[in-house]
C-alpha cells in the first residue's frame, strides 16, 4: 500500500511579511542540502523515502521549476488563496491513487526523515494516525503534525474547505484518531514570523 505525503505549501505567508517557503533558516539540517523552509522540510520528507506532492498556488512559476528539476510531483490549487482546506482537498484529489494521504505543512522543516517514516509506517486500513510529542514538561502528550489518513477518509477529505484544514475530521472522527509517540520536537514547531526561523 502506498502513503504518500501531501505537501501544503500554497499559503499567503501573510503573518510572516514575505515567502517564508525561501526564508533561509539560521541552522542548516543534518538532513538537507538547503536552507530554506520549504526545501529543508522536503528533503526531510524525500529522505524518508515517501512519495510526495507538493500544492502550490498561482504565480508560483519559479518554485514550480524548481521543483520539476528535483523530479518533485507538484500542482497549482486555483483555490488555494480560500484557505487551507481547499489546498488539502485538491492535493488528495490529485492523488487519489495512493492508499494512505499523509498530510504535511511547508513551514514545518524541523520534523526529522524517521518521524515522517514512522508515522506513515503506522497507518493501517480505516486509521487515523496522529503523532504525539511525549517529552512535554507536563508530562502529557502534546498531538502534533503531520496526520496520516487511511483511503477511508479520503472523500471527506476532498470536502475540506476554508482555513481549518483536517481540523474539523479530526474532531468529528476523534475515536478513530490513533496517537503516536514520537520524541521528535519538530512535530509541534511550525513558523508563522520571522522571529521563529
């Protein structure tokens, strides 16, 4: 069966100031040859060896060569400037031939390639898989991102609409949702300013 990841990077970057999928991050990976978010989150992801596609929105011409180069799978979502949900919604449709959609945000370079293998590794059939970082202060499990969502739910998430993403199934579909514990702190970090880089 195949998991592959739905790349969310057709945001508006608007509390950022500027494209922050090209921001350079003050620390180079251990994982990848770039420093900026969005190339640095991918090679983590392609290092896990996970098929990926990438969502990108109008006027993205240069990314969008930049990716072809990589042999990267990507496409342009008209609707991705309604929000989150309809960038969501259109990368799954276009991959309605994989098995298994785990869905990744752009803006999240720090999730390590083992966290990405071992999250898409734990999906199954009618699972929602949702990664859990386990070494909070408190002692409880804090849910992070990327979610795996097996074929089951991939009508609705066909349906997904506006800013909340998967937000809303995973409300609605709580007692399927699977949580894994993970060590990776990156799962909670994403960057909404410059500040966070």
């Amino acid at each position: 069966m195949t998991t592959g990841v739905v790349l969310l990077a057709a945001g508006q970057s608007q509390r950022f100031g500027s494209d922050k999928r090209i921001a350079s991050l003050r620390q180079k990976s251990l994982y990848s040859d770039s420093d900026q978010v969005l190339f640095q989150t991918l090679g983590h992801i392609r290092l896990a060896r996970l098929p990926v596609f990438v969502v990108l929105h109008r006027g993205d011409e240069q990314l969008a060569s930049r990716l072809t180069r990589l042999r990267v799978d990507w496409g342009v979502c008209p609707d991705a400037h309604l929000g989150m949900g309809h960038s969501l919604a259109y990368g799954v449709r276009c991959c309605q031939h994989w098995h298994n959609w785990l869905i990744a945000l752009a803006d999240m370079p720090w999730i390590t390639p083992l966290s990405y293998h071992k999250i898409a590794a734990a999906v199954s059939p009618g699972q929602i898989i949702r990664p859990c970082y386990r070494a909070t202060p408190d002692g409880q499990p804090q849910p992070g991102n990327p979610v795996v969502f097996s074929r089951r739910y991939g009508w609705q998430l066909m349906q997904c609409r506006g800013d909340t993403g998967a937000r809303r199934l995973l409300q609605q579909y709580h007692q399927q949702v699977i949580s894994l514990p993970l060590d990776d702190p990156g799962i909670l970090r994403d960057i909404d300013t410059p500040q966070q880089l």
